[in-house]
C-alpha cells in the first residue's frame, strides 16, 4: 500500500556540508566548466551495385551526394566495408570437441565502443544474438539455443563477430560482447538454462480461452498491454545499446512471437523501430515455435475452452487468429528495419544465415547535420552517385532528430521516466538526498516513511498566469531482494505554486518531499527518480535498506526508526497535498509522524540551527507479557530514555529521563517517545546525538546514535 504524498518547503538550513543519510551525488562535488557544442553526426551504411547486381568498388566521397530534406551536405567519412573478399569459412567444430568454460561475471550494460587507436569493427560482420526468454517456452528455448549452436559451429566466417544478449523481463543483459571466439561464444551459450524466465506466453480472453473454472476477475489483456511493451522497450534498449556502433548491426530476435493489443501498444511499436533505424540495426526476428501443427481447439499446454464456441468454430478461428497475429509484429519489426522475418520452419539456424548473407559490401558515408535543431521531427536523407546514374543504392532513407525536453510530447515524457528507471547507472543531473525510515504497524506489517529532499537551487522556476510555480515529476520502485519482484511503486507529478517571497526562498532552501509504504520484514532495493518538468534534468536515488523483524528481538528493547527534525508544520499548511480529505484521514491515522494534526518533518540532512530546538520521535515496543496469569488491562511497567549529545565523545547535553507507559490496547505495546532539545547553549560543530531506552523491569536497553552538525 502506498500512502499519498505531501510535498512541503522545509525551514531547514542549506545541504552545503551536511551529513548525508544517503544522497545520489557528493553535495561539494566540484562544478567544473562545460562547453557544449550542438554538432550530429549522421552516418549511413550504403550498399551500391551496378545494373547486374555486382556491388561496385573504389568509390570515394567524391562520388556521391548528400542531401538531407534537400539540403546538401558536406560527406566527411566515406569508408568501404568489404567483407565478401575477405570472408573466409571456419573450421566445422563437432558438438563435444568445444573448450567449454563457465563464466562468472557474465552480464554487462554497455557494448565496447570502437577506439581511435583500435578500428575492432572495421571490415567485420556483427550479429547481435537476442534471447527474450520472457517470450518463449521451454521447448522454444531449447530449440532457438541448439539454433544457435548449430550456427556458430557450422556457418560463422573468419569476419563475423558475434554478440549475445538476453531478456528474462527486468533488463537486457549483455552476456558477451562482440567476439570471434566461437568457444567462448559456446560457453555463453551453454549458460543459458532451458526454462529461464518460465517463458509463458501472454494469455487471452476470447473465445479460445481455456475454461479454468475461476471466478471472473480482471482482464487479461490489461497485464498483456504492459508485457508487449517492456518486450518492445527492451528491444529499444537493446538497439540504443548497439547505436554506439557505426558499422551495420543485425539483431537475430529470437521469440515465440510477439501480439500486439489493438492500438494499445502502437506508441513503443514506433519507438522501438524508430531506434532501431536510428541506430543502424535491422531486425531479423526468428519465430522459435518452428513448424506448428496446431489442434483446431489448442494443444495439451491448456484446458478445453468449455463455451458455444467450440461448436461454431469461432473457438479455432480464434486459435489461428491469435497465431498470426503473434507472428504479424515480428512481420513488422523486420520489414520496418530492413532484416527479414523466419517464420513456419524448423531450420532456425537458416534465419541467422540469412541475415549474416545480408551484410556482405558496403560503404559507411557519413556527415555533420546541418540542421542543429533537436526537434524530434523526420529528417529525409537522398543519396546519389555523380557519375553511374544507373546504380542502385540501398540506404536508410532517413531518420528522427533527437528531441530537446521542450519538444518533449506526453508519452515522450513517460517513456524517458521509464527508460532512466531501467538504467543500471544513475543520472544525477539534480541532487537528492534520502531517508527511509520504518515503524511497526502490527505483527506482520511495517509503516515505511520515506522522505527526499532536493535543493531547491537546482529547481527552475515559470511563470504561469502571473504565478510562480514548479513542477516534479516523481517515479520510485521497491523491489525484494530475495526474489527480484517489484513490491511497490510510486508514481506522482507535483505543481508547485510559490508566491514571491517563498519563490525567492527556494534559492537558499530545499524542497522536501515524503511518501510512504507498507512492507513486510525483509531486504529491499529502492530506486527513485525526480525529475524537474520545465527543464527535463532528472536525478536518481538507489539504495538497499532492511526492514528487521522485531518480533524476534529477545535481547534489546525493540526501537523503530528514530527520527530527528527541526520543524513540525500543521497539515493545512503544506504546499502540495495529494489525497482528498477522506484519504488523508485514513492516512493520518496510519503515518506515526502525524499526529495531532501536525506533521513531523524529518531532517534528512541532519543538519540544526541552534536558534530552533531538535526534535527527536521513535517508538519502543514492549509487547503483554503472554503468560496465563497476566491480567488483560493490567498497567505495564513504564519504559524509560532520554537523549545524549557527545563532542569528542564529551557529554555536552542530557536530557531529563522520561518514563512511558506502553500501550496495553495494543498487541505490539507502541510506546511513543518524543523529545524537544535546546540548542541554543551549544556552539557550532559536529556532535553525536545518542538516544537510549531503559526497560528496567526486563532488564533490556537500546541505544542509537548517529552524527549531526550545528549551525549558527
């Protein structure tokens, strides 16, 4: 469950110097200058052959024009590929004979570029091996793997590097990098398992259906929009990845087809083939189903449809309908890029033959744009030869500018909060400081509060009728460590509307944000990402962090988290509120930093003035004794603490003890423990705040204790 956000300017002192609880970037990192120059280099492979079908050789960038949306360009590289001379067929290596080694460290995120001193690509063929485990059953699997084993034993040439990529539903991995080791290449191969990902195909709801007996839920086709489209992003990633390489690319996409649902997913259909012919890489998908012998009314995999509609026909109608239209995507994908589709043959290493036939000779022209403008729009690209007018010429015929964030359309925007939340590195282009916290809500559950905080700096300001304002967009996603699932999410857009005076203070200022979730005891990963609407810079947060189980604390006090803040603000007075009235009463009686009516504001910084006190809030739990003869209702014995602070492991400050008596209403015992410490005696530095919990009748204790500095 996700508890709305607030969103709140906290009267804190500046990031500069603090101590982090975590942030995404060091905040006294040096801002070294940047010059940009605003230049693209455009670069298309281009096959020439004469009116025979001879591709013709010895042309320069002389030879050719250039133009794009009619506008001449000056051709700065010209460069033949000439593989068909230099091809040469490898030695037949027999299944068994392979020097087969087991690879630890296999995934990567990026391909290795080409260097100045070191043209690795130069004169080679690349083929981009792509598994989508998530596509494809066990059998499936076992066929596009065997497929490509036959390949690289049988048919890879002296110039062929081969690359092998893989998809099981979260990231693209790249198992290995472009290589003409066939027995490392082997070794990959032979690390893929049959049955990864569980390769399940989407279901459906119509008249092919399986009757399973269940109640009526939701659609299917709802979870079967989202899938289509993390496999078409993926592929978009794995493109992106390969774009870095100037040399034609082809990626063999092995799949047990690919469904799209109604116009649902034609938005990243156009992304991912936009990319692709971006990048250079033509897709030559390979249906690994093979030659399917279909039953009229489905396979063994699945039970009887059990409706009329085994009894019209409409049953198998649907059957085959679904088949091709699964097959029809990877029609598309390979005519839009420029590869060729294998589709009803159990020959599947012919499909990786043919695209390794399609790259053969060609010239790699390329030229600086003369159009700057990152608009995002169709850029036509015509080229021609000045003298053998009777040539033909197979190029890319053009492509789609990059877009500056102005530019940026609805989906665009989402799709580049999707894209930085799938990215391995962090983008810090915006600063952000976090704190989780966590708080017992019964036996099971835990309340998480997590606070963020931006400096208000590095926030641009608009003007919108006559006010100002801005806007943050923000996604999070926490994932289980011990089983890779997705357990929680956040997705949230916040206008700001400042007057003038709270405008001017955001300069100095930072913006503090809070959401919060509900969890089980366990490891968890957290990745979170702000991103500043007017200007597009985003920056991101990722973090692991441990939800302990405090049932089984039998040696300690149990403690939640504890919390130190400068600040309690009444709700009314925060500047973004999210929920409705009913949802933040349902909330308020959930979040432990609300109370009264009051919101505690967490210092995520930890830094204080002296001229405000400190504010310090954690729970004890101290649980009824479960033995026959307590008395339901009886008093517990109080809980005692108090808070400490250290200079050079100096007591400068204690508070009075204060003794709690717990909760006996609640099964966890929650004992509440507030404190407000002056700060005004104390002079400017960096102290040790420790708070410590008595339980004399127990004879347990707790101690916490973390730095913290003052400011005047």
């Amino acid at each position: 469950m996700r508890i709305v956000a607030y969103l709140v300017v906290a009267l804190a002192a500046s990031l500069a110097g603090a101590q982090q609880i975590g942030q995404n970037k060091p905040a006294d990192g040096s801002q070294g200058f940047t010059l940009s120059l605003k230049v693209q280099l455009v670069v298309e492979a281009v096959v020439v052959k004469d009116k025979d079908g001879k591709t013709i050789p010895g042309l320069t960038a002389k030879d050719f024009t250039v133009t794009e949306d009619g506008v001449p360009q000056t051709v700065r590289i010209c460069e033949r590929q000439n593989l068909a001379e230099q091809s040469a067929p490898l030695p037949v290596i027999k299944p068994g004979t392979e020097d087969i080694k087991i690879y630890k460290h296999l995934a990567r995120t990026q391909i290795a570029p080409e260097t100045e001193d070191n043209e690795r690509y130069k004169n080679r063929r690349l083929l981009a091996l792509y598994f989508d485990m998530s596509a494809m059953r066990p059998a499936d699997q076992f066929r596009a793997l065997s497929a490509a084993r036959q390949f690289v034993r049988t048919q890879m040439t002296s110039v062929d590097l081969v690359s092998i990529l893989r998809y099981q539903g979260a990231s693209v991995d790249i198992l290995q990098d472009f290589t003409d080791d066939r027995n490392k290449i082997l070794s990959i191969l032979e690390t893929l398992v049959v049955g990864e990902a569980q390769g399940e195909n989407e279901t459906t709801d119509d008249s092919s259906s399986a009757d399973t007996g269940a109640a009526f839920g939701q659609d299917d086709s709802e979870f079967n929009v989202f899938n289509t489209d993390r496999q078409l992003s993926a592929l978009e990633t794995a493109a992106k990845m390969l774009g870095q390489l100037n040399e034609k690319k082809s990626l063999i996409y092995f799949a047990s087809g690919l469904r799209l649902n109604g116009v649902d997913n034609q938005a990243q259909l156009h992304a991912t083939v936009d990319s692709a012919i971006k990048a250079g890489v033509s897709f030559w998908p390979i249906d690994a189903r093979g030659l399917v012998a279909e039953a009229p009314l489905g396979d063994a995999t699945q039970g009887s449809p059990g409706n009329a509609a085994i009894y019209t026909g409409a049953a198998a109608e649907a059957t085959t309908g679904n088949f091709q239209q699964s097959q029809d995507t990877l029609y598309a994908l390979a005519g839009d890029t420029g590869g060729k589709a294998l589709f009803d043959t159990n020959d599947l290493d012919h499909g990786l033959v043919l695209a390794q036939d399609s790259i053969s000779d060609y010239y790699l022209i390329g030229y600086y744009a003369t159009n700057t403008a990152k608009n995002g729009h169709f850029r036509r690209v015509k080229i021609t030869l000045n003298q053998n007018l009777d040539a033909k010429l197979d190029y890319r015929q053009g492509y789609y500018a990059d877009k500056e964030f102005s530019h940026f359309t609805t989906v665009d925007k989402e799709r580049q909060l999707e894209d930085a939340l799938m990215l391995e590195d962090p983008i810090t282009e915006l600063s952000i400081a976090m704190e989780i916290d966590h708080f017992q809500l019964n036996r099971a559950e835990y309340f998480i509060p997590i606070i963020v905080k931006i400096p208000g700096r590095e926030l641009a300001l608009a003007k919108r009728g006559g006010a100002e304002h801005t806007l943050i967009d923000f996604v999070g996603e926490i994932k289980d460590l011990s089983g890779g699932t997705t357990v929680s999410n956040l997705r949230d857009s916040v206008n700001i509307k400042l007057s003038d005076a709270t405008a001017a203070e955001l300069a100095h200022r930072p913006i503090e944000y809070d959401t919060g979730f509900t969890l089980l005891p366990g490891k968890y990963r957290i990745k979170f990402l702000a991103r500043d609407d007017e200007t597009g810079r985003i920056g991101t947060y990722e973090t692991t962090f441990t939800i302990p189980n405090l049932n089984k604390e039998d040696k300690r006090v149990a403690i939640s988290s504890v919390v130190l803040s400068s600040q309690r603000v009444e709700q009314k007075d925060t500047l973004f509120d999210a929920a409705k009235a009913k949802e933040r009463e349902k909330e308020d009686s959930v979040n432990p930093l609300v109370q009264d009516g009051r919101k505690i504001i967490p210092s995520v910084t930890r830094v204080f003035s002296t001229a405000r006190p400190m504010y310090v809030y954690l729970q004890a739990y101290k649980p009824p004794p479960a033995t026959p003869d307590a008395k339901p209702g009886a008093p517990a014995q109080p809980l005692f603490a108090f808070v400490t602070l250290y200079l050079a492991d100096q007591k400068v400050l204690e508070t009075p003890p204060v003794a709690i008596q717990p909760n006996t209403a609640s099964r966890l015992g929650i004992t509440p423990l507030n404190f407000s410490v002056a700060l005004d005696r104390l002079t400017p530095g960096t102290y040790d705040c420790q708070v410590t919990v008595l339980d004399p009748s127990n004879h347990r204790t707790n101690y916490w204790r973390a730095p913290i500095l003052l400011v005047p």
